[in-house]
C-alpha cells in the first residue's frame, strides 16, 4: 500500500522510541502495525509549523491527531482539505483533571467534531461515552494489542503450576510499574495492607519519577523503589519474576484499558485489582478484585490460597485479557480506520 498516514504530536512530549505512558505504548504497537502493512509513518510536532508546510507536498491520506488544540486543527483542516482527520481520544475525565478542566475538554472534543472527520478510542467504554459528544462523527474502536518479542502466551500454565509451588514456601513478589501518586497507586494504604501479611513481602515499584534506587524494610515488607526505564527484555523478565501486579486506582489515571495490566496478564503476573478496573473490563475473575483498600489483606490471602492450592480460574483471568492478545481482532478493528 502506498498510502501515508501521519501523526501529528502536540501539548504532550511522546517518546515512541522509549515509551513510558500508556498512550506511547498503545501509539508504538499502532505504528509497529501499519508499517507492517506497507503504510508509510511521518511523525510532526505540530508546533513546529514549517513541518506542516512541508507535509502539503505529501498530502497525506490520513492525519492522526494527539492532543491537538483547536488553533492547529483550523490550520490543518485548511491546509490538507482532501484528508482525514482522526482525533485520538484516551479518557475523558481524569482522577487528577478539575471539574472545569473536564467539563471544558469535553466540550472542546464536541465543537472538534466540526473539523475532525472521527475519533478514535481504546475502549468500549470511551467509545459510548464520545458518540454524545462527538455529534454525527464516527467513533472507532481500537483495542490495544500486545504481544512479547521475548516470551510466549502459551507458556503461562506451566509458569504459574511454578507460582504455585513457590507461594507455599517463598516470599511474595509483587510488582508495580507505573507513576507514584495517592490516585494511581495509594502507597500508605497498600503498605498498611501488606503489613498484616503473614508472609513476607518483596514490593518492587519501577517509576520513572524517582532519581535515586530505594530500598527500605516496614515490618514485614522490603521494599525496593527502581527509577528507571524498563526495555522490553527487562520487562518480560521483570514480570515474569513477580507473583502478583497491584494496579488499584481509586479514579481512571491511565490510558482505559491500563497497558501495564494487559503486560503483567500476559507474562504471568496475577493482577490485584481496584474495582474501578471491573467496570473496564467486567470479566475478569472476583478474587483479582480489592472492593476497598481496607479489604487488600484478606483479599490479597484468599489469591496467595488458590494460586497455592491451584484452584485459581486462570483460564478465566486469560479469557478476560484474550482480546488484548489477539492480532486478527486488532486487524478487523483497525482495518474499517484505514479504509475511511
């Protein structure tokens, strides 16, 4: 296919080389895609005009828009009438965003639909919630698809039968990657339920937050604070390592559904999960999920007991996350995008 579909990054620095948030994830497994299929990738910091002025002798077929404001999209739509203007969407109220801030962006997204040609979003959830605000647009669907360069899907049954045997003797392993703040990952509470553990706790958090390696003991929890940026070998054997992965916010902080969960299902780490994560994804099994922090302890020993014992529905904890590994769903999704 000769076809050039662009992206156009704005507002926010996306590192596609060495992503770090959910949605640089998400763009670089999107990009990785199209160029397997022929299509040609020329990413433009949409502040840097004389960028844009050069792309008029492309004349893309496609302009994929990342937090664009309303000024470039003016700009663009004038200049590139014979494209198409897809407006990526990630969330629409954030844990962190002001009342006013997301009132206001959600009325900006309404009056963009009368530049942009549709939107695009990661989740079933966003995608009903946008078809109000986005008025006659279209709303593509586009589920986030992961797959590990360095370990199979196939091998996660025999990698926790050894889970198993290790939970009724070794110390807990449990991971968090990600951003450190009271919305996303609530430290204080997740240490006070860990301490009320009869096992010993390992707490291993990688952030890109912090410049210094921290390790510290609490009673009966070592706690080790990495700050740095893990590449996808690192990361396969980082999880792969880990008995559990905490992902327990309190309101959405992340790219829906949250990349880093999708990763630590495939690679074998049992997720220990807010509630707020069954609305996004409703099938995943009721022992992963901690109804209130307070429950974390109890809820947290009654996994250690099934994975232990092997009565663990792990085919069922696969079967919610199956999507996210299937490439022929993530081609019939994206393929209806390309073609509009």
């Amino acid at each position: 296919m000769s076809k050039k579909v662009i992206t156009i990054i704005s507002e926010r620095a996306l590192d596609l080389d060495y992503p770090k948030s959910g949605e640089e994830v998400f763009l670089q497994g999107l990009l990785k895609v199209i160029k397997e299929m022929g299509f040609k990738v020329i990413k433009v910091d949409s502040k840097r005009l004389f960028e844009i002025e050069i792309l008029r002798h492309i004349k893309p077929s496609q302009i994929h828009l990342l937090y664009v404001p309303l000024k470039y999209l003016l700009l663009l739509k004038k200049a590139f009438p014979q494209s198409k203007l897809i407006y990526h969407v990630y969330y629409l109220s954030y844990a962190t965003l002001p009342k006013y801030s997301e009132v206001k962006w959600r009325a900006g997204l309404t009056f963009m639909s009368l530049l942009v040609d549709s939107y695009l979003t990661t989740s079933l959830i966003l995608a009903r919630a946008l078809k109000p605000i986005a008025l006659f647009r279209n709303v593509f669907l586009l589920e986030p698809y992961y797959e590990c360069n360095y370990c199979s899907l196939d091998n996660n049954y025999e990698l926790w039968s050894s889970k198993a045997e290790e939970l009724k003797h070794s110390m807990l392993r449990v991971l968090y990657i990600g951003y450190i703040n009271e919305w996303r990952f609530p430290y204080r509470a997740i240490l006070r339920g860990l301490s009320k553990l009869k096992h010993k706790v390992h707490l291993m958090v990688y952030t890109v937050e912090h410049t210094n390696e921290v390790v510290y003991s609490y009673r009966n929890i070592t706690v080790s604070i990495y700050p740095r940026y893990l590449t996808d070998d690192l990361k396969c054997d980082v999880y792969r390592r880990s008995h559990f992965f905490l992902y327990l916010p309190l309101k959405n902080t992340a790219i829906i559904p949250p990349i880093t969960l999708i990763e630590a299902v495939y690679h074998g780490a049992i997720p220990i999960v807010s509630s707020y994560i069954k609305k996004i994804i409703p099938t995943i099994p009721k022992i992963n999920v901690v109804e209130d922090l307070s429950d974390l302890p109890s809820a947290i020993a009654s996994l250690v007991d099934a994975v232990a014992s092997q009565n663990y529905p792990f085919k069922a904890l696969l079967k919610a996350f199956q999507d996210y590994y299937d490439k022929e769903r993530f081609l019939s999704q994206l393929l209806p995008i390309l073609k509009s």
